[in-house]
C-alpha cells in the first residue's frame, strides 16, 4: 500500500498575502503622515523668519530716518497718525513720508520721488499707528506700532502667523 503525502506548497495564502499588504499600507500611511508634518513645519518656520525679517528691516529704516531728520511735521506733538512725515536739511529729502497702502503695503516716499513699497508681496501690513510722545521745543519722540502677517493666511492654515512690532526712538 502506498502513503499519498500531501503536496507542500511554498508560496503565501491568501490571508497572509492582505496581511502584509494592510501592514504596509500603514506604513505607508504613517511615513506620509510624518513627511507632511515636518513639510508644514518647514513652511511654518520659514513664513515666521519671513514676517520677523521684514519686521525688522522696516523698523530699521524708520528709526534710521527719524534719526537724520530735522523735524517731525506729522503726527504733531502729544496725537497720533497712521502718517509718519519728516523734515530734512536736504530739499531732496524733505518730506519723508511713511504710511500704509490699500493692499497692506508700508510705504516711504522721499521728497519728491516715486513710492516705495518696505514690505515685499509676500507679507502684509496691519495697523500702523504713529504716536509723538515729544513736548513742544524738544528734539521729538516717536512710537511706531504695526502689525505684519502672511498674505495667503486665510486659505491655508499653516500661513496663519502675525506679529506685532513696537519701536520707540528719540531723534537726536
């Protein structure tokens, strides 16, 4: 009498087969989940070194011109404005006007010239307020306040970033 042994099969079933498809599937899953969460924190970082930068240089060049100017004709002593406008020796120079635009732009005019824009397209002005905390027949003290934001902000979440910025400076 012969024995039938059964036939040994060296390939996956069906269960085991689904089983590593569902594991890697999740793995999957889970590395695409963790790729875009550092993308949106990349994003978040680089719109928040953005807005601090433009910040930043904006109040340079306001406390630099506040510095060399002569005199402060706008906001008068003890109001505020949302126009900065300083006197300068040099006619070319005089006035120097800083205020903001329709779309969010601060802007510099000097003297005569063409409008310059202090922010790029990327960043959006918000409340730009001057105060003169000067006494009258004093050399001037001015407060500027502005708040920056990422354009874009309300369609994506991750843009979603403001700043406000302080500066104070005494002309000499």
């Amino acid at each position: 009498m012969q024995i039938i042994s059964p036939k040994k099969y060296t390939g996956f079933t069906l269960i085991e087969l689904s089983l590593y498809v569902v594991i890697m599937g999740i793995c999957v899953l889970a590395i695409s989940s963790f790729l875009n969460l550092i993308n949106n924190a990349k994003i978040k970082n680089r719109l928040i070194a953005e807005v601090e930068q433009q910040g930043d240089q904006i109040s340079s060049i306001i406390r630099q011109n506040i510095l060399a100017s002569s005199g402060i004709n706008i906001p008068l002593p003890g109001s505020t404005s949302a126009t900065l406008s300083l006197s300068f020796l040099d006619i070319n120079r005089n006035p120097t006007v800083f205020s903001t635009d329709a779309t969010g732009n601060i802007t510099m005019k000097i003297g005569t010239g063409q409008i310059i824009n202090l922010n790029n397209n990327y960043v959006r002005a918000e409340n730009l307020i001057f105060s003169n905390f000067s006494q009258i027949n004093t050399p001037g003290n001015i407060n500027s306040q502005y708040n920056l934001k990422m354009n874009g902000a309300e369609t994506r979440g991750e843009y979603l970033y403001s700043q406000q910025f302080n500066l104070t400076t005494s002309r000499r």
